[in-house]
C-alpha cells in the first residue's frame, strides 16, 4: 500500500498528470483514481452503479479526454482574463 502515500504537493500533481497522460495504467495508485472518479459519477448521478463509473473513468483515460479536459483547465487557471 505504500503506492497510495501521498507526499509533497508536486509530487502527487506529477503523478496524477502521469496517470492522466497515460504513463500510469496499472496498480493501486491506478485503482483507486478510478474507484474514486466512479463514487463521484456515481454521486453526481451519471451512473447508477459503481462498476459503471470505473467503466466510464476508465474510457476518459484510454481515450485521452481525461487529458484533454485537464489541458482545457490548465489553460482556464492560467487565464488572467478570468481572474
């Protein structure tokens, strides 16, 4: 379990955008983004089972929208204009 200790805050943005960007595609640290992006789809009622939310989650990383969606969001914070 000691994959899922978090550390410092550049660390753990580094290894979500790694998971994102597709270099992480396996293990506990893996497991539990998708697990934990099925409970907020899941309460965000986008589906209405667990095993579903996993499925989607899985499909936003394998395709690349995942990624496309956090390049869009970096983008926006880094906008001035919206400040």
């Amino acid at each position: 379990m000691q994959e899922l200790h978090g550390a410092e805050a550049e660390y753990n943005a580094r290894r979500m955008y790694d998971l994102i960007c597709g270099h992480i595609k396996e293990g506990a640290f893996y497991n539990m983004v998708l697990l934990n992006s099925a409970a907020a789809l899941l309460v965000a009622e986008q589906v209405t089972e667990l095993k579903q939310g996993v499925l989607m989650a899985k499909a936003a990383l394998e395709s690349g929208k995942a990624k496309e969606t956090l390049m869009k969001f970096i983008e926006f914070s880094n906008n001035k204009e919206f400040l």
